[in-house]
C-alpha cells in the first residue's frame, strides 16, 4: 500500500521560474510537515553558460562551476532555514538531470520530489521527453510538479480524479493522509468518457468507497460522477478550476497501455494543462495481484 512520506523532500533547482516557484511549494510542505528539504543541482554539460549568475559562468571548469553553483545553494538554503525553520541538505553534480535526481532520491530514501514542469532544457522540453515527466515515470517516490501559474502555498481543496484503469485505487490512501495533515476537502470524481457508459455502475461503487475511507479517516469529501465527456485528462482540470483546487492526484498508468509509454496521456495532458500542483503516483505491483481489475477488493482500501 502507497503512503505518504513528508519527512525528506529533494526539490530539484536549477534556478528557473518555475523551479523558484517549486522551492517555495516544497519549503513550505517540510515546514507544515516537519520535514527535511534536500536541494539538488544537476550541472548539464551541454549548457554554455549560467545566466543566473553575475558574472557569468562557463563551464569550461566543472569544478570551479560546481563551487559556484554550491554557493548559490547555500546562500538559497540559509534563507529557507531562516525563513521556515527546517532542515536544508545542497548536492551538486553533473551529468543527466533525471539520472542524479532520480539516483539520489533513492540514495536518501526521500519521500516526496517536488519540481517545476519546466527547467533545465526548456527549448526541449517537449511532452514526453522533458526532464520532469522523465523523473515522474523513473521516480522511487511521489513527485509534485507545477507550472508557473501555481502560486498558492499550501493544500485545502485537493481533486482526486476515480477512473477505469487497475491501480486508480492506490492513491486514496496517501491523499486522505495529506488531506488530513492539511485539513482540505477531497473531491472525489469519477469521469466517464462518451463511450464508456458501462463504467459508470463499477465507478459509483469505488466512490462510495472513498466515502467512506475518507469518514473513517476524518477527512471532508465530496463525490460527483462526470459522463459522456470527449477528453477526460481536459475535463479533469476543468472540473479542478472550477472548484479553485490547489492539487490534482493521479496514477502515472492512467491510459499507459494506449500511449506504450509508462506514463500515459492523460497523465501527460493533465500535468502540461493544470494550472494547480500535479502529484503524480506511479502504482505498486504486487505478482499475486497480476488480475486487479478495478473492483478487486471492494471492501476497502
């Protein structure tokens, strides 16, 4: 069963607007939390330069960039200590931005990555070959990422999206448990496509489930059913900005079998569309579970 983990979270920086916005998202989750923040720099070798510092900064010497890049990280950890009384770790290295992100939050058995959906390659940055989806999917835990517009701190309205595929399931229990922590309210919500009519019976069953997980957990939710929509990951968000929601929870296997990718589209369309927080959950494989259907287990979580 998944949990949620909050007592170290790595928040990948490389100095962008959106992994800026990412250190504020993740610095206050370890405050409310009581965590510890691991900031990590992945210094690229194809980049030319960082712009981010005066003088400029080449990388013709790593190491002299390294010493750099490590300052800039201490200076940005000093404030954060100040500022939410936590605990802050800096890593430097080089090479491929998913591999070392990836390869250290299982060095530290982190709990959660926290980063912005865009960064590093920008100009490459480009569906499934952007470093933030390529983390998610390769990832030992959850990962939240965002987009510049999500500027609110903190999580009091939390969508939970109910759909067809095998694990959807997984990810109640750990958002009950931040639900709970943060006191938000959890909207429930199945979507049904235009051509999906006989999943709506199975789909009603699993919300009165996440009813009742979530009475027995103490934590506020609403349930509603959505049919006969032509794009599920659009009108998942929709259905998130209507209701002023701070995050979305999804399982990275969502439609993962029409893509041939891990991660499947709408996993993608709702991480590259929503203007709230995304945390993504890649689901646990058990062998004796080889024939979970979405009804297995019915009578809990």
């Amino acid at each position: 069963m998944i949990h949620l983990n909050t007592q170290k979270i790595v928040i990948p920086i490389d100095f962008s607007e959106t992994s800026m916005l990412a250190l504020k998202h993740g610095a206050f989750l370890a405050q409310y939390c009581k965590g510890e923040v691991f900031l990590v720099h992945i210094i690229t070798r194809h980049w030319e330069k960082y712009n981010a510092f005066e003088p400029v900064v080449t990388l013709e010497n790593i190491d002299e960039a390294s010493a750099t890049v490590q300052k800039k990280l201490e200076e940005i950890a000093a404030d954060i200590r100040k500022e939410h009384g936590v605990e802050v770790t800096c890593m430097v290295n080089s090479g491929s931005p998913t591999k070392e992100i990836v390869n250290y939050a299982k060095e530290i058995k982190a709990g959660v990555i926290v980063m912005g959906t865009h960064g590093y390659s920008a100009w490459e940055d480009l569906i499934i070959g952007s470093n933030a989806l390529k983390v998610i999917t390769k990832s030992p835990c959850p990962v939240i990422t965002m987009s510049q517009y999500a500027e609110r701190l903190g999580y009091t309205k939390i969508i939970l999206p109910i759909d067809t595929s095998g694990h959807t399931r997984q990810k109640v229990v750990p958002i009950l448990e931040l639900a709970k922590i943060f006191s938000a309210h959890v909207y429930a919500v199945a979507i049904v496509g235009e051509n999906e009519p006989q999943e709506k019976g199975p789909l009603e069953v699993i919300l009165r489930q996440v009813e009742v997980a979530a009475k027995d957990a103490g934590v506020s939710c609403s349930t509603e059913l959505i049919d006969k929509v032509k794009n599920r990951a659009i009108a998942t968000v929709k259905y998130a900005e209507s209701k002023s929601a701070d995050l979305i929870a999804i399982m990275t296997d969502q439609d993962a079998e029409i893509s041939g990718f891990f991660l499947g589209p709408y996993a993608l369309q709702v991480i590259h569309h929503s203007k709230a927080p995304v945390i993504s959950f890649k689901p646990e494989e058990h062998p004796e579970n080889a024939g979970f259907s979405i009804l297995s287990g019915t009578s809990g979580f």
